[in-house]
C-alpha cells in the first residue's frame, strides 16, 4: 500500500507543477495581449485574451485534479494508519479489559489516557481527509471573460483599446463603483452649498 501512496504523492506533485507551468504561460499571453493591444492588433489581442484564460483554467484543473490525487492518496495513509490503529486499539481494549478486573485505579487510567489519545489521532486524520475531498472546480472561456481581461490588461498599462470588441463593459465594476460614490459625493456637495 505504500507504494500507490508513493505514486499517487507523485503523480499530485507532477499536476501541481504543470499547473505552475500553466500560470507561466498565462502571464507570458498577458504580455503578448498587451503588446497586440499597444499594435492595435485587436484580433491578436482575442486570440492571446482567449489563450491567457485557457491557461489559467487550465491551471486550476490542474490543481484541482493534485488536490482529488492527495485526497486519495490522503485517504490511503488514513486507511493505513486505521488499520495500525485498529491493532493498537484491540490491544487498549485487552488492557483495560485486564486494569477493570485488577480495578487498579492507576493503570486504569494510564491505559484510558491512550485510549483517548488513539481516538484523537484518528479523528485529526478523519478530518484532514474531509477537508482535502472539499474542493474541485473547472470552468470554460467565455467571450465576455476574453473582453474583460482585454479591458484589465489595457486599463493596467493606460492603453486605449481600439476596434470593436464583442461585449465589452465600458468600465470595470471597480471603476463604475468609484464614479457612482464621486457622482453621490457631488450631488450631496451641491445640496449642501445650496442651503
């Protein structure tokens, strides 16, 4: 059984480094994207918005497909480690079973003591496995996430867009929120002058 735990650890290690490999891509098509979008290459800057969103899905399958494969590999280790508590738990049991007949208080209470401490360690393994079995996502590329990243990577580097784009914002929410609060401002400052 160590052996698949070995492999499964390996194999989540090798999607854990393509998924790193993944978001080096990614930021290398943001470049490219801004470099289309400062030639006014807008159908370039598609084709690289479109591959910098693939990559960073890409990337988060990848992690998530590691996190499954530790999931598995941590649910081995926990089988493994119920079964070697499975063993010491039948030995506590016959020693408890031998401190009750003697009614000898001390040893009673030593052997409850890892009793316990058993119980502990197969609940803190219990709940790692929970929590690593949580979580996988996967998503596709949509047309508008193409026009907002455009958008981002043009508003980040102060870059006029030029052409058409499919379903382009004119803002982002970022900025529209901004304007609203300076367009309440306004209007609560021209209220006040007025009375």
């Amino acid at each position: 059984m160590q052996d698949q735990i070995f492999n499964l650890k390996f194999a989540g290690k090798q999607m854990a480094r393509q998924s790193i490999k993944c978001e080096k891509e990614e930021k290398l098509e943001k470049v490219k994207l801004k470099k289309a979008i400062e030639k006014g290459n807008m159908e370039g800057a598609k084709i690289h918005a479109g591959n910098a969103i693939r990559q960073k899905n890409e990337a988060l399958n990848f992690l998530a497909l590691s996190s499954r494969i530790d999931a598995v590999a941590s649910r081995l280790t926990s089988a493994a480690n119920m079964s070697a508590v499975n063993r010491q738990m039948a030995g506590i049991t016959v020693q408890l079973e031998h401190s009750l007949q003697t009614m000898n208080l001390e040893q009673i209470s030593t052997t409850m003591d890892t009793f316990e401490s058993q119980l502990q360690s197969l609940d803190v393994s219990t709940a790692m496995v929970a929590d690593a079995m949580a979580s996988s996502t996967a998503s596709s590329t949509p047309i508008d996430e193409v026009d907002a990243l455009m958008m981002q990577v043009a508003d980040e580097n102060n870059l006029e867009l030029s052409g058409e784009m499919t379903s382009a914002p004119t803002a982002t929410p970022q900025a529209a929120a901004t304007a609203t609060v300076e367009d309440d401002l306004q209007k609560r400052l021209e209220a006040l002058k007025d009375m």
